[in-house]
C-alpha cells in the first residue's frame, strides 16, 4: 500500500499511568494501526480494554508514553505547543458523554464558535454565520444559538458537540463511543448524521464503540482490542464473516439476532473468567487464561500483530489450529 494513502499511522504507542509502589498501568500498549483518507476504522473492546485512551492519544490529548504518530506524513509526537495548536485544526474528538463535554456556562454559539476564535478563522459576522450554517447542517436551528447545554435533550447536545468538532474543518475525527449515552432511538440518526458528514465533507473518522452492530453499520475496517493491545483488525465484512481470533469469535457470537429460529441454533462462545488486570500484566498473551486453544507458547511470548491474509492482521499463536 501507498503509505500517502494513510492520513494517521499509529506505530507501537503506549500509554502508561505510573502508579503507586512502581506499579505501571499499561491502559495502550505497542499499538499498531493506520487510517486511510475518507475511511472509518472502528475499533471495539470490553470496557476497560483501552479504546478512549488509544483515541485521545492518538491526537495527543494524552501524552504519549512511546512510539510515534504520524498524521499526513508528518510526525506529531513531539511537536511544539505552537506546532500543536496547528494540529487541533486537523483532528478533533466527539465525546462519549454529550452532559459532561459542554460547558454548561456557555451558549450553543459560544460553545461552536470557541475553536474559530482560537484559531481566528473569520470575522465577528462570518463567525455567526458559519455557527447558524453548523447548526442547520447538524440538524438543529439557528435560534439555538443562544441557548444553554441544559436547555436540549441528549441527542440535541450529541449534534452540539458535533457541530463544535466540525467548526474549524479538520480532516480527521475520532469518535469516542458518541452515541453509547443516547437513546436507542437517537443512536441511528445520529450515526447516520456523521455517515452523511463523512460523505459531505471527506472526513476520516477512528469510531470507537462496544455496539459490534453499529460498528459493521459505519465501519469500512474494524479493529478489535483487548487490555490494551490490538489482537485483530481487518475489513469489515471480512471480520464479521470470517474472524480469526479467539476473543474476535466469542464477540461475535454475542450480537443479538432478530430471528428467534437463528438465535437458538447458533453457538454461543462463552469466555471463562474475567479480563485481567492491565497492571504489571504477566508474559505471554494477555488473553491466554480465558482462550480455549492456549497452548505453553501464549503463556511465554506475546504474540506479535501478523498479516495472516491479505490485509487481515492477528495476534494470536494458535490461529488456523482452532
């Protein structure tokens, strides 16, 4: 592949808490993962396995413990405060929670129009005007500009905090879990809204969510994660057909089915035990006390991310011996 073709390349990043008694947190751990222009990647897990802490470190909202980031060919990993400002207009994120990400002390306007400020893209009035186009483009009217987060309803503040991602034109967004606060029945608008801004706009999202359903609905490659590591990642429609990885599998054989008839016939893979701590995790693979085909190896080496087909990476020792 033509690496000009990726507008983010995530080589081995690491994101460790130091903690107390020398103990290290590894919450993103040797993460390898690129974007091409115009795609969505999704990345899915259990809660708790890494994936808001890889999206916010991937454009630096956390500070990376290790390895590089390169965002149109360019390494941003050690940029400076200055070098950084110009990044934020390139990426942005859209929070989980559309309650606690808004300042409740501003107005809708205020809230949109901060970014264009900081990075003085337009005059007072072409400021307002582009709010009111924000505005109707997300779904919302103009008169909502000078409101308060607490006078909307969860989805209206999700299309605030959108509006407020796209108002200084960045090519990338990550999308961190945004519709897992909402309503079951806000949840399908809202992703086709940032379907259509994808469309519109050429955006490139990193779409992290639990919701395997939604994830194959928006993403063009998924990647799975777990404690803190990538485990699988492939096109879409390939992982869903054909997974290779243990916990891949077991994932996927809880999505719900519709048809009753198909839902008891279909075998459910049930996983033994609990995650693992991510604190001083043992050798080996992180996954090896809960898999069915571990073997003396997964408890000796951690498996390395391997092309086992054409663009379908696994970490996994035992893979085509299940």
């Amino acid at each position: 592949m033509n690496k000009n073709e990726n507008l983010v390349e995530v080589n081995n990043l690491k994101k460790y808490f130091y903690l107390n008694q020398g103990k290290v947190l590894k919450a993103v751990d040797n993460v390898n993962f690129s974007i091409r222009r115009g795609e969505t990647l999704g990345l899915v897990g259990e809660s708790g396995c890494g994936k808001s802490t890889t999206g916010r470190t991937a454009i630096k909202l956390y500070e990376p413990t290790g390895g590089t980031i390169f965002f149109d060919g360019k390494d941003i990993t050690k940029k400076t405060r200055r070098e950084y400002k110009n990044f934020t207009r390139e990426a942005q994120i859209i929070f989980q929670d559309p309650y606690a990400s808004l300042d409740s002390r501003m107005t809708t306007g205020e809230i949109i129009g901060e970014g264009i400020e900081i990075h003085k893209l337009y005059t007072k009035k072409e400021k307002i005007e582009k709010i009111h186009e924000l505005l109707k483009t997300v779904g919302l009217n103009k008169e909502h500009i000078n409101r308060f987060p607490h006078e909307f309803s969860g989805g209206q503040r999700q299309r605030i905090g959108i509006a407020r991602a796209l108002a200084i034109e960045p090519k990338f967004i990550v999308c961190d879990e945004p519709i897992s606060a909402l309503d079951v029945s806000i949840q399908a608008q809202v992703v086709n809204l940032l379907m259509k801004l994808q469309n519109d706009y050429g955006l490139t999202y990193l779409f992290i969510a639990h919701d395997l359903s939604m994830i194959k609905h928006i993403s063009d490659r998924v990647a799975v994660m777990y404690l803190g590591s990538i485990v699988e990642i492939t096109l879409s429609r390939e992982l869903y057909k054909h997974p290779l990885h243990p916990y891949t599998q077991s994932l996927l054989s809880a999505i719900p089915i519709a048809d009753p008839e198909l839902s008891r016939a279909r075998k459910r893979i049930l996983l033994e035990g609990d995650v693992p701590s991510p604190i001083d995790t043992p050798p080996g693979c992180k996954f090896k006390n809960r898999c069915r085909y571990a073997e003396k190896i997964c408890g000796e080496i951690q498996p390395e991310l391997t092309e086992v087909d054409d663009g379908h990476f696994v970490a996994c020792h035992v893979v085509g011996r299940q």
